[in-house]
C-alpha cells in the first residue's frame, strides 16, 4: 500500500501563543489512538515553533543559514503524520477528520503527498 506525508501547514499569526488546548490534544489523541488501530498511521509528530527553527538555503554553489523566526512567512510546517492508505482518497479522508479536531480559532493547511517509492 502506499505512503503518504501530511505536512501540517499553520499560520503562527492566529495560532494561540500557548498551543494546542487540552480538549484539542485529547480529541487529537482520540483520533490518532484511532488511526494506528486501524492500521494507517504510521508516524506523526508537532515541531517547534519556527522561531526556534533553522533554514539552510543553497543558492548560486553556496550555502546560507539563517536562524528563525522567518518573517516572510505566513504558513509553517507545524507538524506531520505519515500514513499508509490503500489510495489517495483514503489519505485524505483521514486528513480532513485530523483538520476537524481543531477549533475554528486555528488555520490549518495539509498537504497531503504520495512519498515516492524506491
């Protein structure tokens, strides 16, 4: 079966400075404690804020690094999950009720992409 990576887009301007609430994280945890029952999941994590983050950038046969936060950007990576889904469709069924669980206070993006085999 096929993987996919569910990249967590979020816009740090309108998250909530201290993070997910207790009733997300348990509705999340719900979800995920579903979603390795089945069988789909097969990794997820949060990430740190962007502005404890590090960008390496390589332009022109040089490499630039720049620590974070990166202002230019409205929309981060937050987080990911990888799944195993029998198809596209499936992969994204699973991503949408994993957008369900935040309140409507959160922006939140995923990008779902098959990850290349072999």
């Amino acid at each position: 079966m096929p993987r996919y990576l569910s990249l967590v887009q979020i816009d740090e301007s309108t998250a909530p400075a201290e993070g997910p609430s207790d009733e997300l994280m348990q509705r999340m945890g719900e979800l995920i404690e579903e979603m390795t029952k089945a069988g789909v999941l097969l990794d997820t994590a949060g990430l740190t804020p962007s502005a404890q983050g590090t960008r390496v950038h390589w332009s022109g046969g040089q490499a630039s690094v720049t620590d974070g936060p990166f202002t230019e950007s409205k929309e981060v990576v937050g987080g990911y999950a990888i799944v195993q889904c029998k198809d596209k469709a499936e992969a994204i069924e699973w991503t949408k009720r994993f957008l369900q669980v935040h309140e409507p206070h959160w922006t939140v993006t995923c990008e779902v992409r098959e990850i290349a085999e072999g």
